[in-house]
C-alpha cells in the first residue's frame, strides 16, 4: 500500500502542528519578500534573513537578480510553486541561498498505485494517489509530453517504463491507464513532464545553494546556464523525504504520499559556464534523466571559404528553463556568454578532429539573417544530425575573427574554447535511482570521486563528446574518477565509457558489485 513511502511513526496531527509551528505571524507576502531582497541587495547589505515560514509563489519565481555579496538565510522556510517557476538566481556573483526548502503544490507529477491488470498483463489500471491531480488536469498545467515510469510494489526500486493512451488524458478524475509489459497490481506508476525549473542561476560565479531540500524538480532541478561559473552546491538534497508530503498536509489537511519521482529530468544540469561546478555532500535520488550533466554547447559553423567572418548557429534553446508564465528572462544561448577574446576552435563531424583556431574579435547575434543566411543553417544543421529542434532564425551569430578559416561544405562544429566548465568537481554525494545514465562528463582538469552510485537504468557513466546534441567540448582531459562505490547498484565494473576525444583519464579504486 502507498503507506510504504509515508512514515508511519509520526501520526497526521505532528505533521499538521508542524506546518502551524513553521508560520511565521508576522512573515511578510511572497511579494514583499522578493521586494526586501531586491532592497536588501541594492543596499550592499551582506546578508538578508528570511523570516521563517511558508511561502507560496505560486507560478512567480523567487527571483534574485544582479546581486553581489549577499548571503539570504532562508531559516528553513519552505518555498511553494506552481509547475514552470522556482528559485531563479540571474547575473549574481557570490551569492549564498541556503538553508530552505523548494516544493510544489500542487505537485509536479502524478502518480497512483495499479489497481488491475488485465490478462495479458500489458494494460492496467492505476488509482491516483489522494491528494496528486488527475492525469487532465496535470496535462493542462504541466506542459510538454508525458512521461510515464513504474515502480515496484516496494515504491523504492525502479522497474521500467510505461505507455499512456493516445489523445486520452485518463479514464476518471481518480484513475487512468497505462501500458508495458510484466504489470502487476500494486505496482505504481508515476506520470510527469518537462517544463520550467527548480532551482537555476543564470550567468552567475562564485555562487553557492547550501543545504537546500527540493522535494521534487519540474524540469532539470538544479540547473547553471552561463556565466563565469565556479558555483558550490553544498549538501543540496533531490529526493523524497520521511513522512507524507508537507505541502499537502497543510493545504487538505490530510496524509499526502511524496512524490515518487524527485526530478523529471536529470537532478542537476552545468551548461556552457567558463568554470565548472563543485557538488559536495549533495544526495540526489529519483532521477528522471541523469543524476548530472555538465557540458558545453558545439555550435554548427557553416560553410565558408578562407573568411575572417564565420557564421555559428547556436543549437540549444535553454528558454525551457527559464520560461515561468509572465517571466522576462528571455532565452539563453551559449553563445550569448561568449566575448571578444575568446578563442573559436573548429572541429570536424564525428571524428571531432581538430580543423583550426582564431581569436573572436566581435560576436554578433543576428537579430534578422537572410533567407540565404537561414537556408546554409538549415542545411549545416541536417548535415550534423542534430537532434534540438529550435527556430533557425533566431539562432545565428556572426563572428569576426583575427584570421581567415575555411569551412568546408560538409560542415564543422564550432567549441568557444573558453566556455568549457573545466575543473568541476563531484564528490562525497549520494546518487540513487535514475531512469537513465549514472551521468554525463565533459570537464577537463575535473574530478568525480567518493560518491555513492545507487540504481540506474542505464549503466553509464561517460566521458565524451556528445555529436547527436552537440554537447561538447570536443576535447577533454585530464579527468579523475576515483574511490567511488557503485556496489550497491546493479552497475557492473565497465559502467564508465571514455569517448576518444577524451584523454588523461585516470580511473581508480572504484568499487563495484561481486561479479
């Protein structure tokens, strides 16, 4: 029974008191809170502490924005959403949020247990969890495509994935069905998409989110876009935690189970900072994509003969992140971070062999590219098999550069060789239960050692270049992987795949299960 994932120590009436006991009487609106940290910032203030209580956002974000110095203390306040808003940090610079808790409300999934299965076994009948929306209504506030994932009878052991009925949102208001093979009653089936963010800095350094409880991601859940990076992310925690799920204790008054999954994408995301991450003591659990990722973006250069200006066409649209209703935050393009200065290195498809470097002298983002200009970026982009759809016209950018480059017709990545998340760090953090990869690797001079690597439904710890989403950079080196335990998941020795334009790799002392 769903009493599996509730604490049946503690009785509803201790998480009731505990909710009235968080309130704060004379805490301030989410409003006025967002005024007093804007105030407090542009103050020069050092700190700001946040009077303890429960905030509800709702689809606003808590937004901090062009801070410096500054150090808010949540005091352990909870931070309610609605799905697409979070806690947004833009153009920061040491800047520390800490001690607080991100939830949704309502939440940012459903979920239910399998009440039948019929004989065939690969078509069943699933009841929605009390207090979770009915699988129309959360299609109508989510966003995005479902995705569908199954739980064993135990709700702590991954078993697979589901299908969901076409152009059928559910049977009831209270059930829906779902689809696979090896259903069984009493399963659960948790049904979530892939919209907006959790907890995000955009274009920020030096920053740091320490000892922060999300307990749950609508998106990517901890995510860096930009900027000049080396972000701490100190003992931040992804995953379910003991007893009911607070939120909707104190809203309905009664026993809500937590939300099965923790994150509906991967449980923290680096993309195209200058200097990578460091994650200390994180635990992230739950994952719907992979624990992490940290990457660049390669650009699609298109043809040129013997030209000082080169053309780019920046492929990932990270506005999915930052796109909360009535948000300004706009788009996010790697592209945009970089600068006069910066080097360009061109790299052949597939090989990633290098073709030719030149120093940026000025990087324009073209607001209104020919036809001419479009049509060679639609077809560089089919030429390297990119897998982002995004509007070609509003992703080129025109780079002058101190020497000539030639492009041949059959096209080149382009890597801004200063934009590579180099030196990030994972270490001493709890991974568990992912529906995809142990994680995604791209730093150079980096290291992942003296974690925990729980479940994972696809074996894979890999440090390479990605051509299909242009994830890059297209060279890596120098990569430490050392003394971490795989020996309580199902990943055997071999888990951890090194591309060939990886070198320097150092794997040692890892642990992994008996043979």
């Amino acid at each position: 029974s769903e009493m599996c994932i509730r604490d049946r120590a503690k009785p509803l009436w201790f998480w009731l008191l505990l909710q009235l006991l968080q309130r704060s009487p004379g805490a301030p609106s989410p409003q006025q809170l967002l005024a007093e940290i804007s105030t407090a910032a542009h103050a020069g203030s050092p700190s700001f502490t946040v009077p303890s209580g429960v905030y509800r956002f709702n689809s606003s974000a808590l937004l901090v924005q062009g801070a410096s110095d500054l150090t808010i203390e949540g005091s352990g306040s909870v931070f309610l959403f609605h799905v697409g808003a979070g806690v947004l940090l833009r153009d920061c610079q040491r800047v520390t949020i800490r001690n607080a808790t991100i939830a949704y409300d309502p939440p940012a999934g459903t979920q239910g247990q399998v009440t039948s299965v019929d004989p065939t076994g690969t078509s069943a009948t699933v009841r929605v969890s009390a207090g979770f929306p009915s699988l129309k209504d959360f299609a109508q506030y989510g966003g995005g495509a479902m995705i569908c994932y199954r739980w064993a009878v135990d709700a702590a052991t991954l078993v697979g994935g589901c299908g969901l009925p076409t152009g059928s949102p559910g049977i009831s208001t209270d059930e829906f069905e779902i689809s696979g093979t090896e259903l069984k009653v009493g399963q659960f089936a948790s049904v979530y998409n892939r919209h907006g963010f959790t907890l995000d800095l955009v274009n920020c350094s030096h920053c740091t989110a320490s000892q922060l409880e999300i307990l749950s991601g609508s998106f990517m859940t901890v995510t860096e876009f930009g900027g000049e990076g080396a972000n701490l992310y100190d003992r931040v925690t992804v995953a379910r935690q003991p007893g009911p799920y607070s939120p909707l204790v104190q809203r309905l008054g009664t026993a809500v189970p937590q939300p099965l999954m923790s994150s509906n994408a991967d449980s923290f995301h680096s993309y195209a900072v200058r200097q990578g991450p460091m994650l200390r003591g994180c635990r992230f659990h739950n994952a719907g994509d992979d624990f992490f990722n940290v990457h660049n973006e390669l650009s699609v250069a298109l043809p040129s003969n013997h030209s000082a200006v080169l053309y780019l066409v920046d492929t990932h649209i990270a506005a999915g992140f930052v796109d909360a209703p009535g948000a300004v935050y706009g788009f996010v393009n790697s592209l945009d971070f970089a600068r006069a200065g910066d080097t360009v290195g061109l790299y052949q498809y597939n090989s990633f062999d290098p073709l030719s470097t030149a120093q940026i002298l000025q990087i324009q983002h073209l607001a209104n590219p020919s036809q001419q200009l479009i049509d060679l970026a639609g077809a560089a982009l089919k030429s390297s098999q990119s897998m982002p759809q995004i509007n070609i016209s509003s992703h080129i950018y025109q780079l002058t550069l101190s020497t000539s480059v030639t492009v041949s017709p059959g096209g080149a990545f382009g890597d801004v060789l200063e934009i590579r998340g180099d030196g990030a760090m994972v270490t001493e953090c709890d991974f568990r239960a992912t529906t995809c990869n142990l994680g995604r690797w791209k730093s150079s001079d980096s290291t992942i050692s003296k974690n925990q690597f729980g479940q994972a439904m696809m074996c894979n710890l890999e440090v390479t270049a990605l051509m299909n989403w242009q994830e890059g950079p297209a060279s890596i080196a120098n990569v430490t992987i050392q003394a971490n335990d795989f020996a309580s998941g199902s990943c055997p020795n071999g888990s951890i795949h090194v591309g060939s334009m990886a070198r320097q790799v150092n794997i040692e002392g890892n642990i992994w299960p008996a043979p």
